[in-house]
C-alpha cells in the first residue's frame, strides 16, 4: 500500500533546521513496517539527516557548506537571483533532497540522535513544499 501527501513547511532563515516534528505530525499513523520517503521540491534547499540534540552541530554545518560553496566566487554565471543563489544549488546538490527513512514498529527508525533537517540555503527561502509518500 502507498499513502502520499504534500505538506507546506514554514519559513526558515538560512541555515539547517530540524523538521522531523513537522514531518510526524502529518504523517498521522504509521504502518508496522514501510519506508518514509521525504521529497524536497526546490533546488536552493536541500534535505539530510543529523544531529538532533546539540544545536552547535546546526551552526558549524552551515558555516562547512559556506566554506564549501562562498557567495560571489567570480566563476559564477548563474548570479542574476542574488549573491546567495549559486551557491544554493551547489550545496543543494550536495545534500540532495529525498531522503528515505525506514518505518519499523508503527515509528520511523532514526538513532537516538538523528533527526530530518531541513537545509536552508537562501536569505529569504519562503515556504518549502514537501511530499511525504509511505510504503508499506
């Protein structure tokens, strides 16, 4: 059986940000046993999974991904969207954005420290839209 609904996040200011609270409300009931997958669609955001507990964890993230793709490197064709666009998509396709997350005793089975983050790559991302599509 497969159950599929979209979901609409609120606004977050650029950085990583736990959803999985958001994400299990939707959901309702879960099945014994299934797959979650957890569709992203934009291409200036991105998905992961990761620490759940120590907010530093958050922070030192996005300063890494800043590190790894800097706003207004002189490569850049792509720059009509703003300082922050480019660099977006680089760390988007980096994170990617569809996660899979296994579904084990009516529960999604993320560790003990694990939790489903949104990546916010942009200054001003607006609402990200998520589909969620259990398999059971």
């Amino acid at each position: 059986m497969i159950k599929q609904l979209e979901i609409s996040l609120p606004a977050f200011p650029r950085g990583f940000h736990l959803i999985t609270r958001h994400i299990v409300n939707a959901l309702g009931e879960l099945p014994e046993t299934g797959l979650l997958n957890v569709f992203l669609h934009h291409t200036s955001a991105g998905l992961c999974i990761n620490e759940n507990a120590d907010p530093s964890v958050m922070h030192d993230l996005e300063t890494s991904f800043n590190r790894i793709a800097p706003e207004r490197l002189p490569e850049y064709i792509h720059t009509l969207e703003g300082d922050d666009d480019m660099p977006a998509h680089v760390k988007s396709a980096l994170t990617g954005v569809s996660l899979t997350i296994p579904i084990s005793n009516g529960r999604l089975k993320l560790g003990t420290w694990q939790g489903i983050c949104l990546c916010e790559f942009r200054n001003h991302g607006g609402s990200r839209r998520l589909t969620l599509t259990i398999y059971s």
